[in-house]
C-alpha cells in the first residue's frame, strides 16, 4: 500500500503499480472519514494507517457500490463497530442486488462488478448538497446511476470517485484508455458521466482525487482537456 497526503486527505493506493484501487481517509478534527472500502483483502492496511494517523474512523462513505469500492466494507463495520456507514440514496438498489433503472435513466444496463451477499445496510443515505463533516456530497451520475463525488469545504478538494480517472491518463467516466481501460467498461452512461465533469469543473477543485490513479494538484487544466477529450470521442461514436 502506498500512502500519499494532501491537506487533510490522505490516500490510500492498493496495487499501485498493476491496478491501482484508491480509497481515502479524511482527517476531521477528532476523528476520520473512510471514503470507499478498497479490496476484500485491504481491511487491515485501512486500519493500520488510521493507527498511524492517530485518529479513530468513525464514519465510512461510498462514491458507488462497485466491488472495487466496497470490497472491504462488511469486515471494517465488524471490527469497528459503532462505524456510521453512509452511501449515495441511488445506489442502494445496487448494494441490495437490483440493477432496474429508474424512470428518466434511460436503457443503458448498469455495469460492473457489484459484490453479493454484502451484509452491511447503510446508517444514512445522501442527496446532492448533504453534508458528512467537512465534505458536501455532490450527485455525479454517469459511471453509476447513483455515483457521489465529495466536496472538502476546507481546501476545495475533490474526492471524485470514477467519474474521472488519471490511470492510463487523466479521462472522463467512459472514455476509453487502453492503457487502463475498466473504468470505461465499467461505465454506465457516456453522456451523463460527461455533464458530470463539466460540473464538477465547475466547483475549481484545487485538488482532484480519483479511485484509479493518481491525484492531481490544480486539476482544471487536465480536467478540461479530459472532457473536450471525450466530447470528441461521442461525436465520433454516433
């Protein structure tokens, strides 16, 4: 595990080298916030570096319920007990194992590997604008219907998710990068995942943190050249 910290975040990086699996660790004032729960396998190295932080987890927060985010889930809430576990509304369907969509979402199946038999049902669900501490939860659709990004109103730092990636190169939720292509299989919806970048542009991260890859310093840039990216990539698609 490789462990990189920016402001009050800490990453936490799995695989780093073959397949990197990001999860996050928000430092509140007494006490931290878990933002998704990596791999099956990656329970202990979450809590060895909340040890090193010195500050207990008192809550857990998901962007999605793909594997690859809530792997660890049910073996965190039985060692920590008293943990607040806190998930987008929409992507409680998906946790209970229902992949219908809902009216307005279109045809487009729901893709990606959602774990069964997950035992752990959430203390609180979220909506655009609710707060968790010192993060703003912030609807970002495309990857998953129900996809949250997580807003720090301290730093302006954005907790994305896979609504962006930078394995493989900075992309949109979708837009395909061979070098690192499962975020993009594993997408949803192109369309909706691309008015979810422009919005989160819109809040001038001054830092972007991504489930796959590195974070990035500044990201506006490297986030407005992701988009026109994949702009060009749907027109060329239809």
């Amino acid at each position: 595990m490789r462990v990189t910290k920016e402001n009050h975040i800490y990453q936490l990086t799995f695989m780093p080298n073959l397949f990197p699996v990001n999860c996050y660790l928000v430092e509140e004032e007494d006490h931290l916030i878990l933002i998704d729960a990596a791999l099956s396998t990656n329970k202990k190295a979450i809590l060895k570096a909340a040890s090193d932080i010195g500050k207990p987890i008192k809550k857990i927060v998901l962007t999605h319920v793909h594997s690859d985010h809530i792997g660890a889930l049910d073996v965190l809430v039985a060692e920590l007990q008293n943990v607040e576990v806190i998930i987008p509304k929409r992507e409680l369907k998906i946790l209970e194992g229902d992949l219908s969509l809902e009216e307005g979402e279109g045809a487009n199946p729901i893709k990606g590997g959602v774990p069964k038999h997950v035992n752990t049902r959430p203390d609180r669900l979220l909506t655009e604008g609710d707060e968790v501490g010192s993060l703003v939860a912030i609807e970002a659709p495309g990857h998953t219907p129900g996809q949250m990004a997580y807003f720090d109103k301290r730093t302006n730092s954005l907790i994305a998710g896979d609504a962006l990636q930078t394995r493989g190169g900075i992309a949109v939720a979708g837009d395909l990068r061979w070098t690192f292509p499962f975020p993009a299989l594993a997408t949803w919806n192109k369309e909706i995942a691309l008015q979810t970048a422009e919005k989160l542009l819109s809040y001038h991260p001054t830092y972007l943190a991504v489930g796959h890859g590195n974070s990035i310093k500044d990201p506006s840039s490297d986030m407005k050249k992701a988009i026109q990216h994949a702009k060009r990539s749907l027109e060329k698609g239809k």
